[in-house]
C-alpha cells in the first residue's frame, strides 16, 4: 500500500506542500487491446446550474440528459471548481489547478497564462495507452497566447471551436475579433455554434468508431455560458416562461440537450455503446444573473456555497458499470484523471503528485464509505462586511474545505498575508451532512473544528507558487484585441 492510501486510511488527508520541480515523466501503459479499452467521451456543459435540468426538476426539457441518467449512474455529489477554466485545468491533469496557479482566476484574452506545457494532460496519457484519436470540439480556454498553450500541442490530435470564452454564438467572434478555429487555423463556418460543436462530434464518432483502436472525444460546449443566445425554434418553444432571461437559458440548454442527443445517438448507431465511457458534467454552477437556477442549492456560479461547486453529473458505460443507480458518495473533477488512468491500464508518472483518486469502486458500488477532503479558492475582488474599499483580485480571496461531515466557507483578505486568517474574514461552517443546503452556520458553536479546518485550508493555499503574474478582470491600458485570435506561433 501506498503512504499515501495508507494515511488515507487513518482518516487523514494530507495534500503535497511542495510543486514538483522535476520534469514530468512519461506515462507506462500496458498495450492497447480494443476489445478491453472503451472509448471514452467527457461532455462539458458550461454554466448549467443544479436547477437547470430535468431530472432536477427544472421546467425546461433535456429529454435526452434525462435518459442519460437514468441509463447510467447519477454522480450526486459531484464538486469542481465555482469557474471554468480552473475546472477544466483540473479534470484534464487530475490535480489540483493552484498547483500552477491556475485556481484563481479564468484566464483573460489579455494574460499571457495557459496550461504550462510540461503538465501532462489526459490526452497525453491516452495516447501511451493506444488512444490514436483524441479529439477535443468546443471550448479550450486554457491559454492562447503561444502556440504551446494550443489543444493539438497538448496531446490532442484533432481540434475544432474557440480558445476563448464568451464568444458570439452566431458570428463566433469575442472582444470583436474572430474565435473560431479548425486545428491550428481559422474557421469561417457559419452556424450557431453549440450545432457546429455537436455535428462535428457526430462526425468524429462516426469515423473512429469502427477503427481497431478506441479514441477520446471530448466536447466543451460553450452553452449555456453568455451572451444569452439562441435560435428562433428554441425560443419559441418557451414563451410560457415570463422571465426573459430564464426563457433564454431554457432555449440554450435544450439546443444542447438536442445536440447531446444526437451525439448518444451516433454512439448507439455505430454499435459502441455498451464499450463506450460517456461523462457529463457541467465545469461549475449556474450564473443565476443571467438566468440559471441553482436551487435548493446555496449561492452559484463564482460562489463556494454548494451552488457554485456541487454540479449536475453522470456516467454511463454499460460494459463496466451497472446503470439506473445514483452515487451519493462526493466524487469531483481531479477524480476523473486516476480513474481513466486506472481503466485504460496506466501507472501513475513518477515524481507528480495526482490530487484526485481512481473512484471506480464508488461508481460502482463496491465500496460506499470515503474518507475526502476537497479544497476550493477563488480570488475575487468581492469585499465582505469587514472591508471598506474595493479590493483588487487577490488581495480578497473564496476559500472553502468540504469534508464528508463538514464545510468551512471563508471569504476575507488574503489568507497567508493575513497575521489571523480568521480576522476581518466571514466564517461559515455548515455541519453538510444535515444541511446540504447551508442554512445553519455553526462557525461560532464550534470554534475547535473551524480552527483545524482552516490551518488546513491554509496548508491547501501554500499550493500556489509564489509571484504569479497579476490577474486583472478588465484589460490593461491601451491593449486592444487582435484582428483574430489565430493563436501566435511563439
């Protein structure tokens, strides 16, 4: 047994304090056998709230979500990140995103940050275990200002949609420049994109499903992230919802759904179904601004409270695990790496420390008890009660520890400049078991347990290297955006 499975065992989680300087090693994977390899497919709706689909109650149809579920097996518990780019950063390494200091903020048109080239991404490992294909259609957004950022020099063999976020789903052009690509060059299709997203995905399903090797699809969709826009059939079809932007959401969530449809339907028409691994998932909770819902949930997107990190989640893969089952044990998005990792038969690189673990068992039930803490940070520029200017971005800062019994919720000046990280900050703690819906703070009560969650909080925080570049939320003075956002050879 590992130290690390060992201390596990004790109940104790102890996260890495220091970034492994090392090179990262090549992974070793046993030789590729289709008949044993599913082909995997992780879909990644953006912004969807808890309330923002059927199964969960919400007046808005997602048939084809729905079914999903109810084929496979409900992640109830399922955490990422309160923003995009941090939990995308984290499902395609496995680790925690501060690691490189990826957790604090979305990556801006005008930073100059990416995916650093020497993390090996899940596509990478893919490839050692006989994954030929490995096609990402959708939203990146984890760095274009070098080519080294890029999908396709990340370990991705074919890529179709946009760097960035936030982007015209009509014209696909964002701070008004063209973001809409085709392996490394520009596109010019027309169409609204969350369409051109699916049909292409369609289309790579339908030419790798029959070759000897299996592949890996994933499919950011842009929807339902704004701007709030959609085609005239869908939003024809809500006129009943007074709220307008809830009308909107309802008609960009149910173009996705379609489109989610189609692409489980291509799967069952190439005759892959049974051997085939789909995930879905949303990368946070919804932007209740611009017309998501997130209840019973607390809070939603850019929060720590449940409605911004607990998120709509599934599985299906008929050969492996048995559907028509919900898993209430927390799973989240640095879990998915290790698990893939175990499936297709890989061992873990030396000399890189993976946050998550392989939770295949709890999937499927095998195993119902699991000892987790799962950390979450955000930088914002949101004051508390406690301040009295606007604060720049990490100078205030979200800091959150779920644990299977309790949640700890701290929003306050920056935690490790902070001679008491408990001073001038709110305390929330939430006994999570009881109340999932984070109505009782408890932080005054029990004083012992916040104490200890927090040191380990601020343990989790050391994570991030030291003198990162500035994030800013609004552009520089006097920066412009490009003619296109054709990402620089450099």
């Amino acid at each position: 047994m590992k130290r690390r499975e060992f201390i596990k065992t004790l109940g104790i989680v102890t996260p890495s304090l220091a970034i492994k300087n090392s090179t990262l090693n090549a992974f070793c994977c046993v030789p590729s056998d289709y008949n044993r390899k599913p082909n995997i497919v992780i879909i990644v709706a953006d912004d969807v709230g808890w309330g923002d689909v059927g199964y969960h109650g919400a007046e808005i149809d997602t048939p084809h979500i729905d079914r999903f579920v109810e084929q496979g097996v409900e992640l109830d518990r399922f955490y990422v990140c309160p923003v995009c780019s941090p939990t995308r950063a984290g499902l395609l390494t496995g680790r925690y995103p501060i690691r490189r200091g990826l957790q604090r903020r979305v990556i801006k048109p005008w930073d100059n940050r990416g995916m650093p080239p020497d993390e090996k991404l899940l596509p990478e490992m893919l490839a050692k275990a006989g994954y030929k294909k490995r096609g990402i259609f959708g939203k990146w957004h984890l760095g274009e200002s070098s080519r080294k950022y890029h999908p396709i020099d990340q370990g991705f063999t074919n890529f179709y949609g946009m760097y960035r976020s936030a982007i015209d789903y009509f014209s696909h052009k964002t701070k008004g420049a063209l973001d809409w690509h085709d392996q490394y060059d520009l596109s010019f299709d027309k169409g609204y994109s969350t369409h051109l997203i699916g049909n292409r995905a369609v289309q790579f399903i339908r030419e790798n499903a029959t070759q000897k090797e299996p592949f890996f699809l994933y499919i950011p969709f842009n929807a339902i992230h704004t701007p709030n826009h959609y085609p005239q059939n869908y939003i024809d079809r809500y006129q009943h919802i007074s709220d307008k932007k809830r009308r909107e959401k309802a008609a960009m969530i149910t173009a996705m759904d379609d489109n989610i449809g189609h692409i489980l339907k291509t799967i069952d028409e190439m005759g892959i179904t049974d051997n085939t691994i789909v995930l879905f998932l949303s990368d946070n909770g919804g932007a209740t601004k611009a017309g998501s819902v997130n209840l019973p949930l607390r809070g939603g997107k850019t929060d720590l409270f449940e409605g911004g990190i607990r998120v709509p989640a599934a599985i299906r893969w008929p050969n492996g695990i048995t559907g028509g089952r919900k898993v209430d044990v927390p799973i989240s998005y640095i879990d998915i790496f290790p698990t893939l990792q175990n499936i297709v038969g890989c061992t873990p690189q030396k000399n890189v420390e993976i946050d998550g673990d392989n939770v295949l068992d709890f999937i499927k039930r095998k195993r119902t008890h699991r000892n987790w803490e799962f950390y979450s940070y955000f930088g914002t520029r949101q004051p508390n009660k406690y301040s009295k200017t606007k604060n720049q971005i990490g100078t205030f800062e979200l800091n959150a520890l779920n644990t299977i019994e309790w949640k700890i919720v701290r929003n306050g000046p920056n935690i490790l400049k902070a001679e008491d990280p408990l001073k001038d900050a709110e305390i929330h703690l939430f006994h999570i078991t009881n109340d999932p819906y984070e109505k009782i703070n408890l932080a005054t009560q029990n004083p012992g347990i916040v104490q200890k969650m927090i040191k380990k909080v601020v343990d989790f925080r050391r994570l991030q290297p030291d003198k990162l570049e500035p994030v800013s939320r609004r552009p520089p003075k006097g920066w412009k955006p490009p003619d296109s956002w054709k990402i620089p050879d450099k």
